[in-house]
C-alpha cells in the first residue's frame, strides 16, 4: 500500500531523506552502508549521525518510501535492511526533475546576467 | 566504552525510536568511530541530541526539562568559571577539576532536581505546574 499522496511526492525532501532515498536507488543496504553511501554522495558536506539517520529512515518507512526487507543469508542478524518502494522512487525522481530545473534556470540566469 | 556511553545518551531520544532502532543506532555509532574516529563522531552525537532527541521530546517533559536544566546551569556556570578564573588572572582554559566541580556537578544535581519535580511532583493536585495533559 502506498500511502504517499502526489502533493507529498512532490513536495521538496529534506536533505537527509534525498540522500537516504538516493543511496537505497542502487540496492538494497542496511543502515550503516546508507550512511556510508550518504556521506560518499554528498562529498562528506552532509554530516549524517545515527539519530538523523534512523529518525529519517522511521519517517520514510511511515510514509511508505522505503521498507523493511530481509536481508542477505549470511549478513548480521543484527541488522536491518531497507529498499526503495515505487512511492519512493517517484519522490527521488522529482527531487531530482526539480534540481536538474534549478540548474537550468540559475545556468540561464547566468547567461542573461553576463549578457547585460 | 564508547558504545556504552552512546546507549546511555539514547535516553534522551523518543521512546518509540529507542525501541524500533536503538540497537542498530548504538551499532553504527561503534562502526562509525573505527571507521571515522572518536571525536568527530562524538561531536556529531552530541550535535544531535540538540537538534534530534530534544525536539523530539517536545511532549515528554521528565526528559526535557531535566536536559534543558542542565544546560542552562552549565552555561550560566562556565559563564561564571570564566570570568572567576580571568578575574584571578589565569589565562586559558580553567583546570579540569575546576570544571567538575563549579559546572558538571551543579549542572547534574540541577537536571537531577528538575527530573524529581517533573516526575513526582507534576502529579501533586498543589503544584500542577501545568507540565500533565
């Protein structure tokens, strides 16, 4: 069941659940490898601790973006693994629709800047 | 030791969020720090107790006030600690015995103090202190 509404996939993501969502979109990982994954993306800009982490990844599984999956036959038992949903691939690609806009619009403001 | 200590700090997040994933939370700090080191990650932790646990205890007041208590004695006692130790001439940071004993200590008793008025007295029908729903 996807509860996420289009006004909610469209709506902007907050840094940390960009980042989540973006690290879930090459496979399924468990929490720390999503930090991990978070901080690679991010250039290590986007300081990501235990408690952003997982009161984002609670958020993102309330509004059923990601989920809860087993995980691989010999991982730690003690982990939790996580997968991107279709609501959740939905709200990545418009965050990432909405970015790629921005850079067009500030790359034709640019030019119109240099112009006059 | 570390780990031991992160547990304790997770006291102060939401029960809900300690019960669905403090065990993992304590796991990935201790990755985190033989991974990225101590004092970064310790500096993260505490970052977010500020920014994550105390907003997130926003209708639990045995945790917030006692937290908010303690830092506003810790302030206003190394406020005190830093002029004192100027005043006597000392130039740099105060001994850190010093420090335990004009602002760790107080600070603790004053969180302590204010943990028993929340929790027990909150309850008494003369002083409401309007903290209960």
């Amino acid at each position: 069941m996807e509860r996420v509404t289009k006004e909610q996939a469209d709506s902007p993501l907050a840094p940390a659940a960009f980042l989540i969502l973006f690290a879930l979109a090459a496979g399924d990982k468990h929490g720390y490898a999503i930090m991990q994954e978070a901080r690679k993306l991010s250039d290590d800009t986007f300081q990501m601790g235990p408690a952003t982490l997982y009161t984002t990844i609670q958020r993102l599984l309330d509004s059923d973006r990601i989920r809860e999956v087993p995980g691989p036959e010999h991982g730690d038992s003690r982990r939790k693994y996580y997968r991107l949903t279709g609501a959740g691939k939905s709200a990545l690609h418009a965050e990432l629709a909405r970015m790629e806009a921005m850079v067009k619009k500030s790359k034709a403001m640019r030019l119109r800047l240099a112009e006059s | 030791m570390n780990a031991w200590l992160y547990q304790k700090l997770l006291l102060l997040y939401p029960l809900d969020l300690r019960r669905d994933f403090g065990g993992e939370m304590t796991l990935a700090f201790a990755e985190d720090i033989k991974n990225i080191g101590s004092l970064r990650v310790w500096w993260c932790a505490l970052r977010e107790v500020l920014t994550v646990a105390l907003p997130g205890q926003r209708s639990n007041p045995s945790v917030l006030v006692p937290a908010l208590s303690f830092a506003l004695c810790a302030f206003t006692q190394s406020v005190e600690l830093w002029i004192g130790s100027h005043q006597a001439g000392r130039v740099g940071y105060p001994p850190l015995i010093d420090s335990v004993v004009l602002v760790v200590l107080p600070s603790l008793l004053n969180a302590f103090v204010a943990l028993v008025v929340t929790r027990f007295y909150a309850r008494c029908s003369f002083i409401t202190l309007r903290l209960l729903n």
